[in-house]
C-alpha cells in the first residue's frame, strides 16, 4: 500500500530510503539482515490479531456504542462517514446537532446502497 508501488520487501529500496532521510545505511542492512526486530514485529502482529486487526490499514473509532472499525484500502467512504456519524454522542446543547447527525446517516446509509 504505497503510493509509487514499490515493493516494500526490496532491501535495496529500503536502504535507499535510509540514506535519504540521513540515517546510517550500515546499521540499517545490519538490521535487515540480522532480523533484528523480527520477534518484537511478530509479538505485534499477534497482538493486532488478538484485536481482530488483520488487514492494514485499519482504523478504530470509539464510540458510546462500542467500537466501529473500517480496515482495507479498498472501503468505501461511506464506511468513514458512518464511523465518524458513530463516534459522535448527541450533543442537545449544539441547536443543528440533530440536524447534521441525520443528514450523516442518510448519506452513510444512501452510501450503503450503492454497488
């Protein structure tokens, strides 16, 4: 998931990525090649699972109900619209609150529709 598609697992990429932000190329492959962080990466990805992360990226919004999660690159947007409709408790002291969180959810459920 990156903008130009490169592949991530290129050692060769990375470490030119390394370089350009001043970091030290040789400790960098020293990583790479020893694994280094392979058990603190592997100790998170079990936690993520634990979690019911297993895609990226994910995004978690906490609300009065409960948690809402949108994960995949490939969600649509109402999917944000709804969790963000979500993550709002009424608010009586905000005079068009009622308003705008209705206009939310016809659009997040007109959104829902749509093939």
């Amino acid at each position: 998931f990156n903008e130009e598609g490169k592949a991530l697992s290129d050692w060769s990429l990375l470490l030119e990525a390394v370089e350009r932000v001043g970091a030290d190329r040789d400790v960098a492959a020293a990583v790479l090649e020893g694994g280094a962080y392979a058990l603190d990466v592997k100790w998170l990805d079990r936690e993520a699972r634990k979690e019911g992360i297993d895609v990226s990226p994910h995004y978690r919004f906490h609300t009065p109900t409960g948690v809402h999660s949108v994960a995949g690159s490939d969600e649509e947007d109402w999917h944000y619209l709804d969790a963000i409709y979500r993550s709002f408790p009424e608010q009586p002291q905000w005079g068009n609150w009622a308003e705008a969180a209705a206009q939310a959810r016809t659009a997040a459920e007109a959104f829902s529709t749509l093939g």
